[in-house]
C-alpha cells in the first residue's frame, strides 16, 4: 500500500468509527479488511518507536482493530483442528471479520502442532516458532528468530522484537482502549521467563532478562540494586525495564506496625546486574536464585 492510500485508508477508518453499528456503510468490512491486511504484512504497526526510542501507540490503527468487532457478526467457526463448520453449529463462535490465520510453508513460521492460534491482523515474521499451545491476538507484531513457547500469550497489540524467548506460561497483556494507550513492548533479544507477566503498556528494552515469576504492570515500582534506584512509571510514561537488566523476583517488608509484627513481606522485582557479552545468563540467574 503506497503512503496515499495509507493515509485514505486512516482518514476512512477515522470517518467510519465515529459513526454508529447500525448505519455503517457497505465499504466498512473492506476498508477493516485492508487494515487488517496491513498488520498482517507487517508494513503497519499498533505502535511505533521514534528515533529516541519512545514507544507510542498509533490509535487510528487501534479504532480500525474495534471497528472489525462492530462489524463483524458472531459466526460458527473453525478451530485449531481444521474442518468446517456448518451454518449453525461448530466448536467454536466468534466474529467473521477476526478468524483464526492459516500459513503457507512459503510464510517460514514453524507452528508445531498442538492447539496454538494466531488470530486474523497478528504479523508473524519468518522463523518465529509456535510452541503448543499458545494465542496470538489481533494487532500484535512478532520479530524473526522469536520463540513463542507453550501456553503463552502475546495480547492483542502487544510488540515482541527479534530472538525473543517467551517462555511457558508468559503473559504479555494485550490492549485496546483507550486507543491512546501503548501496548506492551517486548524489544529485542530479550528472555522472558516462564511465568512471567507483562502489563499496562510496560516496556522491556534490548537484551534485558526476566526471570521466572517475575510480575510488571504500570504500577509496579523495580528496585535496581547495580545503581541503586527505583524505576517507576509516571504520569505520561510507562514502565520500563533498563536495556540488559537482568530481572528476578524479590520482596520488601511491610512497614506497618501489624505487618512488621507479622513478618510480611510484598513481592517486588529487583534487578540483580545488567548483561554483558561475557555473561552467561542462565548462569548468571541461576546463581542470584540460589
């Protein structure tokens, strides 16, 4: 799609999602269809980053993504397992203009069978590979070289960088209102622990390392011990992870009165060192975990 008609295509969006469900005009499933296209080529993306590293969501992008589930219809539909759906009856039912994606061998994603799904709108570059079972959602961008592994989640409009690992059971939050809202960032060769989760439009810089069990969200505040500060998000900027931080659940004790005397303690990530090229990093976790 050439710039020109990117921009049509935005100003169309912009027009059709301010209008109401019952009056939309006949070319809406097209124009949802050519963002949806869009994302899954790849040449568009629910957030970009600027050349100082913000990451800032693109909300004509994400009123397109709502716009397909009002003009979608809930339809009998094809599972992970293939077959056809009759008219009325199916294993499973959701909007026609948000089916499950099917790949060619030409594509180059390895998708192991077992259950996983990637849903319609979701870039799936070369050499990324699907462990069973994982989900995908609309809007979300994976780089070359990544791993999704088993029962993980990449949440709709989330972006997840070059030779990412995600590891089992990682939770990346997906996000679509308020439009304005970045989704969660996932830069590249970053290793996210199994367990892990990802929240509230927090960002994870280049190389940085999560550990198992390690939980981020827009609220939670991550005690650096190499520099001895707290990163935190603000008022008009996420949470972000520093580039080769190497992350690992930790805990502070409560302050108050009852809780010191019970001898409470909340769960806090604390980053241990930062990552280099002469670290080992499973060592380096492993050790700190001891």
């Amino acid at each position: 799609m050439s710039p020109v008609e990117r921009r049509s295509l935005e100003r169309r969006i912009e027009e059709l999602y301010l209008m109401k469900s019952e009056g939309l005009p006949d070319d809406a499933l097209d124009r949802v269809n050519d963002l949806l296209d869009e994302l899954e080529s790849g040449s568009l993306r629910a957030a970009t980053r600027s050349p100082e590293g913000k990451w800032s969501a693109v909300p004509w992008v994400k009123r397109g993504i709502l716009l397909a589930f009002r003009v979608g219809v809930v339809v009998p539909t094809a599972g992970t397992e293939g077959g056809t759906p009759s008219k009325d009856r199916g294993s499973f039912f959701d909007k026609h203009t948000l089916p499950l994606r099917r790949f060619a061998l030409s594509d180059g994603v390895r998708i192991v069978p077992g259950g996983s799904a990637i849903r319609r709108g979701a870039y799936i570059a070369p050499k990324v590979v699907c462990m069973p079972p994982m989900y995908v959602n609309v809007g979300a961008w994976v780089g070359s070289g990544t791993m999704i592994d088993s029962h993980a989640l990449v949440g709709s409009c989330a972006q997840v960088g070059e030779r990412v690992h995600v590891s089992a059971a990682a939770q990346l939050g997906g996000v679509l209102e308020p439009v304005n809202a970045s989704p969660v960032v996932i830069e590249d060769d970053v290793v996210v622990g199994g367990n892990v989760g990802v929240y509230e439009g927090t960002v994870v810089r280049k190389g940085a390392v999560l550990g198992a069990g390690v939980v981020l969200t827009r609220g939670t505040p991550v005690f650096d011990l190499v520099n001895e500060k707290v990163h935190r998000a603000s008022a008009d900027a996420p949470l972000e992870i520093p580039e080769g931080a190497v992350v690992v659940p930790g805990a502070r004790g409560v302050t108050s009165a009852w809780g010191a005397s019970q001898a409470l303690s909340l769960q806090t990530p604390v980053i241990v060192k930062y990552r280099d090229e002469k670290t080992d990093i499973a060592t380096a976790l492993e050790s700190w975990l001891r």
